[in-house]
C-alpha cells in the first residue's frame, strides 16, 4: 500500500476510535467516509420507474416488485457482459446523475493520458434510452474519491499531498464538456477527508474533517490521535454568485463529526458520530440555524422518512449477527423493524415515498456480487414490510420500457 494512504487509513481509523466508535464499526467506515452516502445518487426516480447503478451495470426497473430490473442499453442481442455495453461501465463509482437525458458516471478505473502520463478517471454519459454511452470529461485520479454534478457543473475534490507526509483537499469546478476547469476552494485541515460534496436545492454543501495543525508524520508510533486537534467543517457553496458560507461555531466542535445522510423534501438529516441524530430545514439559503433541530435518535448509521415515519439503520449495535432497519412514528414509537442480516455491508442508499432501496452484496461462487432490494412504504403501517431482492433480467435482456 502507498505510504500516504496507509497514513490516511491509520488516521481515520484512529479519529473515529476518539470518537467513540466501536471497533465493529469500523468495517463499515470506508463507506461513512464517502459523500456517496448521501443516498440521494444511487437511485434516481422517474415517472415510470427507477434508474439505478449496481455491480457497474445501469439498469432501469419499473416499480414492480414482481419484475425485473434490465441493463439500460438497447443494443440489439447485446450479453451487457463487455465494455461495449452502453449499461456497463469499469468500476462505476455508485453515484449517477441525471443530466438532459443522460446519466453521467464517474469510472474510478483510471486511464493513463497519452500526453501527460497522467492517471485519469473518465466520467461517461450514458444515453437515457440505452442508444449510447461517450466518455465526456476525466478527472485525476485521488486515493480518495470525491466528484458531484451539480447545476451542470461538475465538481471534485484533489488531494494536495506534502512532502512532510501532510496532505490538503482542494476542491475543482470543471464544465461538463471537461473543458473550463477551476479550483474554488482549499482546505484548511490536514491529512482529514471531505464528506459530503453534494448539490442540494441552491447550494453545493462540502464537510470537511481533518486536523488542525500538521501531523508530525516521521514520529508516527508516538502519535496519540486521540488528543489531534481534530475539526469538522460544514461550508456551503452558491456558484452563481460564487459565493461561500462558512460554518457556524456550532459546528466546530472538536468532538463531533458532522455527516450528511440523506435529504428528503426540505428536511436534511445530519449524523454526529458521538451518537446523535438530527433533523434541520434546508431553507433557500442553506441550513435554517434559528430552528431548533430535531433530535431523531441515538446511533443510527441512516435516518429516512416517509411522511410521518422515521427509519434507521443499526448495523451491529449489539451482535455482529444483527442488521436491524428499525422503523418509528413521528412520537418516537416503535413500529416496525425488518431484519436485514445474514447479509453483509447492507446499506440503505435511498428513499422516495414508495420504497427504500437496500444494497449489499452477496457471494455466490466465490464471486462477490451487488444486490440491490427494496422495502415497500405501504407495508410498513401493518408490519408486513419485508427485504425484497430485485431480480435483474440479463442474458439478452434488451432494454425496453
Ligand atoms: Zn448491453
């Protein structure tokens, strides 16, 4: 393993061990790092069904639990098992945006710039009806990934690494077409990692977490992280007035890490590793900081809502042979709960008003393979609700709606 990321894992790690975490959580840490989580990305709901990335294929499924999900590509006898595939793409990052009919997907699988030697990751367009996919800008590659489109802006992060074992982020505004490209922003922490780079309403919101002051990295065993002035950081961003927001000192707390997890209407849920849970309005002009926030729960991994009802995930709380997805009333009282274990690495990535979606993966064969399933809304209020796997039609299986 390169020295630098090892030095990044080491300090995560240890950053979330000071904050209270428990070991068990930590196997699921590299997905808590990731702006992915932000749930809004992996599904994208659309009038006659769902759009969704999984095991590097697109696929579109009608909201019936009883159909299959099909690969988005219409190529004629196409097996959608080689790269010629318009619904394939190589180590396709998990989030999709939709853009005047077509989905843009960042490929984490870098390609080397014949002119630079620079190490790229193409972003593709893929055509909404499965006539076509192009690549249509690259980044470069970073050990951490961390790339939204927002208002038809595509927006990364770049690791600034320092000579001294410390490395900063910077953030890029690059135009879809890949040509203008800019920086419009730079860390002010060391060695940490930007969670949540996500467009919502107006306002491009970026998390920052990182340490205050540079880490003697040449004296690494005698580090004592718990003690690393260590900040959050929530800024929000308006690119038409190119206008920034910097956080509140609320927010600069040194023990608490402040994470995005899911929108839903003008609600925004923000997790705080030292346990809480909490609700804010978005407003226009980001958070509404006058209103109280809610207080939704004590460790949950995700919050969702469904009208007046609030789900959370609580991956091995207490057994590692426990995956609960709890669900309560607006009061606080339980209603139901479903059982997502034995699988592993289940994630509930989104929510709309009818299903949520679960993701994990299963081995089978000795190949470990995406899954993704549902929950349906309407069967929650009878205790009826249920994990459903989708079943995903390949083999031949054009794509038709
Ligand atoms: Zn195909």
């Amino acid at each position: 393993m390169e020295k630098t990321k090892f030095k990044r894992r080491m300090f995560a790690v240890a950053a979330i061990v000071g904050m209270g975490m428990t070991m068990t959580q930590i196997a699921f840490g590299k997905e808590s790092f990731n702006a992915e989580n932000g749930g809004l990305n992996y599904v994208l709901p659309a009038d006659n069904g769902y759009y969704f990335l999984c095991g590097g294929h697109l696929y579109f499924w009608n909201g019936d639990v009883t159909k299959q999900a099909v690969p988005l590509c219409s190529r004629p006898n196409c097996s959608h098992t080689t790269e010629d595939c318009v619904a394939m793409i190589r180590d396709a990052s998990r989030k999709m945006y939709e853009v005047d009919d077509g989905f843009y997907v960042l490929s984490t699988w870098p390609r080397e710039d014949s002119r630079t030697g620079e190490k790229m990751m193409p972003i593709w367009r893929v055509e909404k009806d499965g006539s076509g996919k192009e690549i249509i800008a690259e980044i470069p590659e970073a050990g951490s990934v961390n790339y939204t489109i927002f208002q038809d802006k595509i927006y990364y992060t770049m690791e600034d690494a320092q000579e001294d074992g410390n490395y900063q982020f910077s953030i890029w505004q690059m135009s879809l077409d890949g040509k203008d490209n800019k920086q419009i922003w730079q860390s002010d922490l060391y060695s940490g990692y930007i969670d949540t780079l996500q467009g919502i309403g107006d306002w491009l919101y970026v998390s920052e977490n990182g340490c205050e002051e540079i880490i003697d990295w040449t004296n690494e065993d005698n580090i004592d992280f718990e003690k690393l002035p260590m900040r959050t950081n929530l800024y929000l961003y308006q690119p038409q007035a190119e206008e920034w927001i910097t956080n509140p000192d609320e927010y600069k707390k040194e023990d608490v890490l402040l994470s995005i997890q899911n929108i839903y209407q003008d609600e925004i849920y923000l997790t705080y590793y030292d346990s809480k849970a909490e609700i804010r309005k978005v407003w226009k002009k980001g958070f509404d900081l006058e209103d109280e926030a809610q207080f939704v729960g004590e460790f949950p991994r995700k919050a969702y809502k469904w009208d007046n009802l609030y789900g959370y995930t609580w991956p091995d709380r207490n057994n590692e042979n426990e995956n609960w997805f709890e669900i309560y009333d607006h009061n606080g009282t339980f209603v139901q709960k479903i059982d997502l274990y034995p699988y592993d690495d289940v994630d509930i990535v989104s929510a709309d008003e009818k299903y949520a979606f679960v993701y994990w993966e299963q081995v089978q064969d000795n190949v470990s393979q995406d899954v993704i399933g549902v929950i349906e809304r309407d069967k929650i209020a009878t205790q009826e609700a249920t994990l459903i796997q989708l079943t995903k039609g390949m083999n031949g299986n054009s794509f038709e709606r």
